[in-house]
C-alpha cells in the first residue's frame, strides 16, 4: 500500500518534482444521514444560558455566528443537555450510530449503483462512542455485504477520521480495482456533552457539534463528471498532542478543544499544503473540515483562498455544523452536488487529535 506523505523534510529537495503517477479512483457515490431532531443556533444559545446562567455573557459572544445555523441531534436539545452515565452514553450510542450509518450506507450504495457482492473492504470511523462487536459489523450484517469483506475500523483519528478512511480506501482500490470499497462516518457528539463541565473547551464543542454520518463508496478509474481521488497526504504536527482530542472522566469523555487550534493551523498548514499541492488559491475548490466558524476562517487566511473555494464548506457548518469525522463527507456531497468547473482540481483537509492533518488531491474532468 502507498500512502503520499503530505511534508518533506527541508534538508530535502522539493518532492513536487517526482510526484508518483497514480491510477484515477472515483467517487461512485456519496450519502449522507442526520437524526430527527433539528435545532437552530437561537435553541442552542438558549439552552446553554438556561443550563450555565454564569456563561450568558460568553455565550453571546457566538449569537451573530450561530444566526440561522442549523445542527441536527439523535435527542431532543432539552433532553441532550442532561447528563448521562457512561454506561447509558454507551447504549445510546449503540442504539443511535448503528442506524444512522446504515442509512447513510444504502443511499451511498445507491448512488454509486454498486453491486453489493462487488464491495470487497468496509472503512468504519467513529470517535464518539465505542461498541463491540463494531459498528462494521452490524453494517455487513444488514447490508447483506460479503463475509470475507476486509474491515478497517477507525477510532483514534477524530474529526479526521473521514477523511483517513477515504485515503486508506483509496489506495486499496488501486491495488484491487476490480472491487470497491464502502467508507462510513459516524459521530454522536451530542451523547458526550457533560453539563457540569462549564470549561471554554465544552462549551466551544456544544456550539459547533451535530450528530450524523456519512458515506461514500469508491472505486478504481475516473467518470466523467464525477469527483476523484488523487494523491493523499498526511501528517502529524509536533508538540500539537494537546491542542485536541478527549480525555476520559468519570462522566464520560472530557472534550480538549484548544483556543490555540486556529493558530496552529495558521503557522503550519500553509506549509504544508503548498509541498502537497501547490498555491491553494489556484485551485477550483478547497473542501475544509468544518470544525468552527475560527477554524475555516483561520485556514481561508492562511491559505490565501477565496470565499467561492470554500462555498461547500460554508453551506455545511450551517445547516449540519461539526458532525466530526462524517463532516467531510458532507462537504463532499455538497461540491459534488455543485462542481464550480467541467474539469476541475482541488483539496480536501481535515483536521484530528495528534494534531493530525489529512489532506485529499481532489479531480474531475467532463
């Protein structure tokens, strides 16, 4: 399996110049599943006052953000903001991802028109929450998907982690091309919030994390019109382990959200894109992960991007908001839905613990 890095060394020479040729995958399909209860960004405001009066003047600070914004959550918003147990966050969570990625799943079959015989890996990422036997395997259970389907389960790669599961899927298309592979993303965010956490890092996830899931199904060669995945890329930023992620308490998963991320972002990933790919602003489309209306203002200015490169990312924080590590697969679906161009180029970046940046060669041609 080859796997782009995304940095090089400085004492090396610019790698650009002996990129490898690789065979063209396509995204065959995409589909997309937010749970039943809609909520706008006034509901949430509300019910964080309502739950931590002493934050109401820290809150409002988010108001002209999260106006007309909308988040979708697998419990009513009153009922999401009372605590539950570890032990009861696990059932919910069981109860509540499993079918989310199911559908998700079957409309990203359906678009793509696959033959389920013909699905030879499954790529599950899921950060939220955790159940054995895994939510891969209630997905070939119901899907009807192979026995000897080959499973690649994720965890530990956070809001990263959809955009992981495409890289990895993508090189084992290449290296089998007469199957496909299904990737899925599933977060429950809302399950983890703490009430009695009233840290700046809880309160920054509560107002930008939605529930759903996502998927798309992958396979080697391009189609005419539809996106595809070139080179990929990856890395881990050093001294950034603290800067996101979660830690286990006694009531469950304590998240760590730094008010630094964006900073950090600012000062490493320019360098970073640029090796990968080249100027960012001459792309067609920069598809970010959108983790936060700082985070994408904060890589649009480092990047040097323009609004019309980051539509697709703009219209997802608003009406689905950080669904974590399914987030890309939203944003995906919505460029796709809309290519700015008949042939066209652009990146998909997402960002995770480590601090893990994922980054996605993104074509298409007419």
């Amino acid at each position: 399996m080859v796997v782009e890095a995304a940095i090089r060394s400085p004492a090396l020479p610019d790698r650009r110049a002996v990129w490898p040729v690789l065979a063209p995958v396509t995204i065959d399909g995409i589909g997309t599943a937010v749970p039943a209860h809609e909520v706008d960004g006034d509901e949430v405001l509300r019910l964080i006052t309502q739950v931590w009066p002493r934050l109401e003047r820290r809150v409002s600070l988010f108001t002209e953000e999260l106006s007309g914004t909308h988040r979708f959550l697998v419990r009513p918003i009153e009922e999401a903001l009372l605590a539950l147990t570890p032990g009861d966050q696990a059932a919910r969570y069981a109860a509540e991802a499993t079918p989310l990625a199911i559908a998700a799943a079957e409309r990203a079959i359906v678009d793509a028109g696959v033959a389920i015989a013909d699905i030879g890996l499954i790529v599950v990422s899921s950060c939220t929450g955790f159940v054995l036997p895994g939510v891969d395997v209630a997905l070939i259970n119901h899907l009807g998907l192979r026995r000897d389907i080959r499973r690649m389960p994720f965890m530990n790669f956070g809001c990263a982690g959809g955009a992981a599961a495409l890289t990895w899927a993508s090189d084992w298309v290449r290296s089998h091309p007469e199957e496909s592979a299904l990737v899925v993303a599933v977060e429950v965010p809302s399950l983890t919030f703490r009430p009695a956490d009233t840290s700046a890092d809880n309160l920054l996830s509560v107002l930008v994390f939605g529930d759903g899931a996502g998927a798309a199904v992958l396979r080697a060669g391009s189609v005419p019109g539809q996106l595809g995945i070139g080179r990929t890329g990856h890395q881990l930023v050093a001294s950034t382990t603290e800067a996101l992620g979660f830690e286990q308490a006694d009531d469950g998963f304590r998240v760590v959200v730094s008010r630094q991320l964006p900073r950090l972002l600012e000062t490493h990933l320019p360098a970073l894109v640029d090796d990968f790919i080249g100027p960012a602003s001459e792309l067609d489309v920069v598809a970010l992960h959108p983790g936060g209306q700082a985070i994408v203002d904060a890589v649009t200015r480092s990047l040097g991007l323009h609004e019309r490169q980051v539509g697709a990312t703009q219209r997802v924080m608003r009406s689905t908001g950080n669904t974590s590590s399914a987030a890309i697969l939203f944003v995906l679906q919505e460029l796709a839905a809309q290519l700015p161009a008949a042939d066209g180029r652009g990146l998909a970046a997402a960002f995770g613990p480590g601090l893990t940046v994922e980054l996605i060669e993104l074509r298409w041609a007419s």
